[in-house]
C-alpha cells in the first residue's frame, strides 16, 4: 500500500469535493500529531516526566486510531477525535506538569492555541455545526486550565521543568506544528487551486466540446432538415408525374387532355396562369391548344412560328427559359382586383428524342425554386412522349378513316360499276334481241318479195 493511499482512508468517489479535501487534511493531521507532536514529548516524558508519559502515548494512539476510523467510513467520529484529543491532552499535560495555583507554561499554551485551530482544518464551514462544537469545546478546555490543573495536581519531581528545555521542546513543537499546518494548508491550497484549474479546464474543454455538439448537432439537424426537405420535394415531384401519368391514360381527346394537363399544373405549382402550345405534324407552327386562368396581352393569335418570340425561341434552342423580369406588356395575370405583371416566368420546351413536341408555359407571382423547374422539365419529357405517341395513334386512326372512307367509296364505285355493267349488258341483250328481230323481219321481207316475183 502507497503512502498516497494511507492519505485516502476515508475518500470515496461520491462524496462532495469539500468533504474529500477535509478527509485527506484530516489524515495529514492525525500523522502530524502522531509522528511529530505526540512521539518527541513520548521521549521527552520517558526521560524527564516519566509520570505523565500515558499522555503523549495516548495522544499517539488516538491519532493513528482517527485515521484507522476513517478507513472504516466513520469520518465525523475520525475528525472530531483529531479536534478535540489534542488540545484535551496538552492542556492534561500543562496541568500534569504546573503546580497549582501557577499559570500554565508558555510552551504548552502556545502548544494548546495551536491546537485550537485544529477544528477550523479538519471540518469545513458548510459542516458548522461540527465545526463550532468542536472550536468550543477547544476553548473551553484552555480556559478551564486552572480547574484542570487543581483537579489533575500530582507530586512530581520539577526540578528539570526549571531548566527550561520541556518549554523549548514544546515552543518548537507548537512551531513545527504551526508550520506543518500551514504547509500542508498551502500544499492543500496549491493542490485545490490545481484542482480548481484542472476543472475550470474541464469546464472549458466541456463547454467547447458542448459547443462544438451543439454546433454539429445544429449543422446535424440543417444536413436532416435539407434531407427532409429533398424528400418532401423529391415526393412532391412523384406525386406530380404520378398524376399526370394518370391523366395521359385516360384522355378522350388531345384538346381536352392538354386542358386537364394545364389546369392540374397551374394548381399543383400553385402559380397563377399557364399554357401549352403543340408543334403541328410538319414542324412549321406551334399552336395553342390549351390555357389555363389565362390572358395574353402581346400574343394573342393561336399560332406562333419557331424563332418568334419567346415561345419561338425556347423551342429554336431547345432550352428551358426562366425570367424574373418580365418583359412590358409581355403578359399580365388576370384576377378580380384587376391585372399585374408576374414576377416568374417559365418556359420549357417538351422534347422527346431531341425533338421538340411542344412548349409549356408558366406565369406566376411567386418565384419557381430549382425543384419546381426541375419537375415540370421532367414533366415535359413524360408529356412529350405521351403526346408523341397520341399524334401517331391519332394520325393512325385518320389514316385508317381515310382508308375505311376509300374502302367505301371504292366498294360505292363497285357498285355503280356493277350496275353500269348489268345495264351495259341489258342493253347489249336487248340489242341483240332486235337484231333478231330484225334479221327475221328482213328475211321474212326477202321471201315476200321471192313470192310475188
């Protein structure tokens, strides 16, 4: 066992940093008292005061035993008996050793005040009520020297108390121990002061450590607010394409199919007016085929050309178009209160294949976000192909009517064919017949005429 640990008797890691600092200086006195105090006036009284060398012996003892207590946990009865045993038995040794009736000497009153301030050592202020108890009961005992000394009075030889030395002795004793104390207050001082560093660098280590979590934990909850928000957008996205797919499966026709595709854009963009214009099958012109709370100020014909305008212009460079300034009299949103000019406008091409199908366009007040351009790009292309694959199913279907119209006239013709050929052949028979008949006429005319010559 370490002479570190022997200080420890007592310490356990729950106890508060005050109540662990006494217990440690308790430890250091009861070492002093016993090794420093109690052992030189042992040898002192085996040599001069052979009669009161129990006191010292005792004061060994009980020190050591203090510190024993406190190995055991019993700190309070361990401190008390360091504050009180000390003072006890150097005012019992004064008395012991003055005749009654003379004051105490002046080694040992100055060996008890020192004693005095024992209690103000082991115990802490927060612990007052042992503290001051204990203080008290020091007091008392000095000031009770003269009943003391009556009470204790026993014959014994002084002749060497005369010379002076017990004085020395215990002036450099109560010096000693004076120093000792203030050495092991200032060492306690200097090791709470470390410890008190030690701490407040825990403290700001803690707190910078805290800082830094907070701060990572803030930029945490930003990475999962932006995660959160891509995914609300990513499904808001979905969701869109979802229901536009919808849409383009159960159309009746492409005019009213582009009518449902713009009103459900306008309103899931929640912007204020749109439309959409269709390349015709020769890629000359772009018509308007579906608008949506809309009411065009500068472009009001139904067709535009490529290159013309805007709409022209996105569907030349086959690039998505997005102004935050609005050209004059370019277009104005329309409500009850009247017209204002949007403050977002945007234009994107539907190209499937590279090829341009059509273009959309959206106007609104609000600014369209990276997410919302995005998906009606995406939109685009989804519609393009659908609309790609109704113009051929639709010029299919014209296609199969004109045949059906062909087949028709053609079976029409047949017909009138048919009946032309039955009349022909009416005729041609009816022909035949009269040539007969002529033919027998004529032959009947040539035998008359045999007859009469």
């Amino acid at each position: 066992m370490k002479f570190k640990d022997v200080l420890k008797w007592g310490i356990k890691p729950d106890q508060p940093r005050f109540l662990k600092r006494k217990i440690y200086q308790s430890n250091i006195t009861a070492l002093i008292l016993a090794f420093f105090v109690s052992l030189p006036f042992i040898l002192i009284s085996q040599n001069t005061l052979k009669p009161t060398i129990g006191i010292p012996i005792a004061g060994f003892i009980l020190s050591l035993l203090a510190m024993v207590l406190n190995r055991f946990g019993l700190i309070y009865v361990s401190r008390i008996i360091v504050s009180l045993v000390p003072v006890s038995l150097a005012t019992s040794e004064a008395a012991f050793i003055v005749e009654a009736g003379n004051p105490p000497m002046v080694g040992m009153s100055m060996l008890s005040l020192a004693f005095l301030f024992i209690p103000f050592i082991v115990f802490d202020i927060r612990e007052k009520g042992y503290l001051f108890t204990c203080a008290g009961i020091a007091i008392l005992m000095i000031l009770g020297f003269d009943f003391i000394n009556e009470w204790l009075e026993i014959d014994l030889d002084r002749s060497e108390l005369k010379k002076g030395n017990l004085t020395r002795v215990a002036i450099f004793i109560s010096v000693v121990f004076a120093v000792g104390i203030i050495m092991v207050l200032l060492l306690e001082n200097k090791r709470s002061e470390e410890i008190s560093s030690h701490y407040i660098q825990e403290s700001k280590d803690i707190a910078r450590k805290m800082e830094e979590s907070e701060k990572q934990a803030k930029e945490n909850l930003k990475e999962v607010e932006l995660v959160r928000q891509n995914e609300k957008k990513q499904q808001w996205a979905v969701q869109g394409l979802a229901e536009v797919t919808e849409l383009l499966r159960g159309y009746d026709s492409l005019k009213s199919l582009c009518d449902n595709i713009m009103a459900f854009l306008v309103e899931y963009m929640e912007a204020n007016q749109g439309s959409m214009y269709l390349i015709d099958n020769e890629g000359f012109v772009l018509n308007l085929y579906a608008t949506y709370a809309y009411n065009r100020k500068k472009f009001e014909e139904k067709q535009i050309h490529p290159g013309q305008g805007l709409i022209g212009q996105a569907y030349i460079e086959k690039e998505v178009i997005h102004l935050k300034e609005i050209p004059q009299n370019y277009v104005k949103i329309t409500s009850g209160l009247g017209e204002a000019t949007p403050n977002s406008l945007l234009i994107v091409p539907m190209i499937f294949n590279e090829q341009v199908e059509g273009i959309l366009e959206i106007a609104s007040f609000k600014e369209f976000d990276e997410h919302q351009i995005s998906f009606v790009k995406k939109l685009g292309e989804s519609i393009a192909s659908s609309l790609k694959d109704i113009k051929i199913n639709e010029s299919n279907k014209e296609l199969l009517e004109q045949a059906r119209q062909q087949e028709e006239e053609m079976r029409a013709q047949e017909e009138e064919m048919r009946q032309n050929m039955e009349e022909l052949a009416a005729t041609q028979e009816e022909m035949l017949r009269k040539e007969k008949r002529y033919l027998e006429e004529i032959d009947n005319l040539k035998r008359q005429i045999q007859v009469e010559n």
